[in-house]
C-alpha cells in the first residue's frame, strides 16, 4: 500500500504526500491516522489496518475526483509538422569517447555534409513546414566544428532563406566536444546567436576516463582552456555532462555547480558497439546511486535555502514541471517535428541512429510526409501503464531501447529504475522546499531561466 500504481507516497521529516500520476498533482496529507500508516507505525496485524486502507482509498478516490479536469501541460508536445532539422554536418571525430554510439571504430565513416546537401535540407524544412513562424536548425556530428566553414554557409543561407526572405526566425543549435575552438570560431559565435552546448563530464578524472582524444590523452584541460575563453568573449554556453555507470553522480554534479556555468547533465545509453561495462546501468550497486542522488537533493535544499544560484537545468526544470504539472505523452519530438540529415542527405528520426542505416526514413531529395519511426505514445506502452513515473517519463529513450531490444516498446528495467530514482529524488526536493516555504520565491526567481531551458 506504500506505493499504488497511479500514486507516490513521498515522505518529508515534517509532513507527507502524495504524488498522483494522472493528473500531475502534489497533495499535502493532513490526516494523522493515514500518516502513521505511510510512516509504518501501525503494525500489519493491527484490526485497524483494514479501516485505514479503506480510509485512504476513498481519500484517493476524493482527491482523483476533484482533480479529474486537471491536463497534463505537455512541454514536449509533438508537433503535427516538421519545425526542427539536426544536421549531421560531419561523421569525422577527433576524439574516442569510450561510452560514444556516434562513431562505432576508428573505421567510420568520416563523411562530410556538401553546402549543397546543407541548402536542400534546409530547402526540404521549409517545403514541408511552409507554415511554421520559426524554425531551428542543429548542427550535430561527430564534431561539427571540423566541418566549420560549412556551418559559415548554412547560417548565411538561412538567414537569407528564412529571415530576409520570408521574414520569419530561425534559431540555431550546435552540439560540440569543445576541443577544436579556436579564434576564427570565437570571433564567428560573438555575432551570431547559438544554443551551444559543450560535452563536459565533471571532475577531471571523470571526464578523462571516458572522453579522449585519439591518441588516448584526456580532453579535459583543453576544453577547460576553451571554456575560458568563450567566458572572456562573453559568449553564452552550457556544459553538458554524461555520467556513466561508475561515476560518482553527486561528487560531479557538486564539482559543475562550482564551474558557475549551465549545465543538464545525462546518463550513458547502452548500446551494441561500446563495451556495457562504460554503458550500461543494469548491474549498478543501486544503494550507492539512492546516495547519491540523495545527498544531491541535500545538496541543493542547502543551496537554495541560502539563495546562492542553481546552475543545473534538471533541478529547475524539474522543480517547475512538478509545480506547473508539466508532463509528456512522448519521450521526444524525434520522428515527428524533428528530424535529422546525413552528409548525404539521408533522413533519420534522430540523430543517435547514425550507425543505423536500416532506419533511414527517407531522404530529403525525395517526398517525404512523416517519420515511419518515432516515439510512442506512453499510453500505447502497456508495461509503462503500472508505473507512478508514466507522465513525467513519457516512455523513456525509444532509440535506447531500439539498442537493447531491437524494437521501439520494450522498456530497458535499469533505465525505468534510474528514471523513477531521479524522479522521486526531485518529488522529495519539492516537498520538503514546500515545507520550509522556500519554494515559491526559489521558482519565480528562476522563471527565465526554466524558460530558456524547457
């Protein structure tokens, strides 16, 4: 009775909850009696058990009632046409990371993408989408920033295409490893807008494990180097970290924090042409990541209660979509509104299914309608339908479980655990800043940057 299918009990030193699944709704439990239950007080032979759990069912029930009308606000609504493209603009890399499903062996392909491919797919976006008001276009590898002069041309063409011809916005995204930074990229970012996000995993040593350079040297002073850099041209970023399965998760969280810089951090996918053991979460001591994760909600409770800055966009994000009861149907907008391009014009769903050519969906020199491959509906996923997670989740990673499983369905148990961990994590967070009244004034001071980062 701890924890129903559509329900979460969530338990803070001064009060309880519970989270409901449905309608995204966080409730405060006044009744004593259902409090000592949640809390184990009452003993499993108690004559009063049944009267309370038949107690609580009719509260559940009350509650569920009163907030039947409540819709989930789904941030990640998918779109009923294409407004994104991920332009693979190079498969060439200049360093080996050890957990990457980009580039599968020093054998890879090391295509790069033609400024007239470039032209056509952005010619192909705006033939399916005539209608959108904005646009955006990704700029992914490998590393992009080898293939540089071409993403000169394509902000060029765009702007020309999209902005002064039809008088609508484009914004622009790039995925970088930080290690190829140089002045002429420096000078080139200082007047253009980017949502730049450089590949950083923590710690010095955590981050050198994993991500080297060819010649198996570290990476990280480097990027640290170019980090600085950009700081001194007062060009914004943000760091994104992938943990591993033997990372120490909250030593690194802590470690960003002080970098006083962006970042969301993410998990390692398990996949077919990396060793498990840098990938895959199934055998993880999970008492150690609940500490983890633990200390990492002490960690900010401490944090905002001295009202010092919150870098880590899972916190905010997560704290406001709790609080605006913001959930997803989806686990991503991959397939539908977004789609990714290959150097030779061949369009995937997503741009992690590179080494996947059995997944291409078509190619932009051709007609194209929809993504025959995307995300499912999570209330298509008969096994998500027993999970108090479902719609803060909205089915999980569909090209991590195309890796694990070869199907798009299937859950991956390791990762629904690390899932419902993180979650609950955030849930606790919540509820003990509700207690000590530290909630409100921590969001609304945060507002814009939960908005830049949704």
């Amino acid at each position: 009775m701890q924890n129903g299918i559509d329900y979460k009990f969530i338990q803070n030193n001064h009060s309880n909850y519970v989270f409901f699944r449905d309608s995204l709704s966080v409730y405060k439990i006044e009744d004593e009696i259902i409090n000592d239950y949640i809390k184990g007080k009452i003993p499993e032979n108690d004559p009063i058990k049944k009267k309370i759990e038949k107690k609580f069912e009719k509260a559940n029930k009350y509650l569920l009632e009163i907030k039947k009308a409540d819709k989930i606000k789904d941030s990640d609504k998918i779109n009923n046409s294409l407004d994104t493209i991920v332009l693979i603009i190079t498969r060439d890399c200049n360093l080996r990371c050890r957990y990457c499903y980009s580039v599968e062996s020093l054998n890879a392909s090391r295509d790069k993408m033609t400024i007239e491919i470039a032209k056509e797919s952005i010619d192909f976006l705006l033939r399916l989408s005539p209608n959108k008001d904005k646009y955006e276009i990704v700029f992914f590898g490998g590393e992009p920033f080898l293939n540089f002069k071409l993403i000169q041309d394509v902000v060029e063409y765009a702007k020309n295409e999209i902005v002064d011809k039809l008088g609508k916005k484009v914004y622009f995204g790039l995925t970088t490893n930080g290690t190829v930074i140089n002045d002429e990229i420096i000078s080139f970012l200082s007047t253009h807008t980017f949502a730049l996000q450089i590949s950083m995993d923590g710690s010095k040593e955590n981050h050198n494990k994993n991500r080297i350079f060819v010649n198996g040297s570290g990476s990280f002073d480097v990027i640290m180097k170019n980090a600085e850099a950009l700081r001194n041209a007062n060009i914004p970023f943000g760091f994104h970290p992938t943990f591993s399965p033997n990372s120490d998760i909250y030593y690194n969280v802590k470690l960003m924090e002080e970098m006083k810089t962006s970042f969301g951090f993410g998990f390692t996918i398990s996949t077919r042409d990396k060793s498990k053991e840098n990938t895959d979460f199934t055998n993880t001591n999970w008492e150690k990541t609940k500490k983890d994760f633990k200390n990492i909600a002490d960690f900010y409770f401490e944090r905002i209660l001295e009202k010092q800055t919150v870098y880590c966009n899972n916190i905010l994000n997560s704290l406001y979509k709790i609080d605006d009861k913001i959930g997803k149907n989806y686990s991503c907008s991959s397939g539908v509104s977004t789609l990714s391009i290959l150097p030779d014009g061949n369009i995937l769903p997503c741009q992690n299914f590179q080494n996947h050519p059995e997944c291409i969906v078509g190619n932009i020199k051709k007609e194209f309608t929809n993504s025959k491959i995307s995300s499912a509906n999570v209330n298509e996923i008969s096994d998500c339908n027993s999970c108090w997670v479902k719609f803060l989740c909205g089915g999980s990673c569909y090209f991590s479980k195309y890796e694990e499983n070869n199907n798009f369905i299937d859950p991956i148990p390791s990762s629904c655990e690390l899932t419902r961990l993180f979650w609950e994590t955030m849930l606790n967070l919540y509820v003990r800043l509700q207690d000590e009244n530290l909630l409100n004034d921590f969001l609304s001071n945060n507002y814009s940057s939960f908005i830049l980062n949704v």
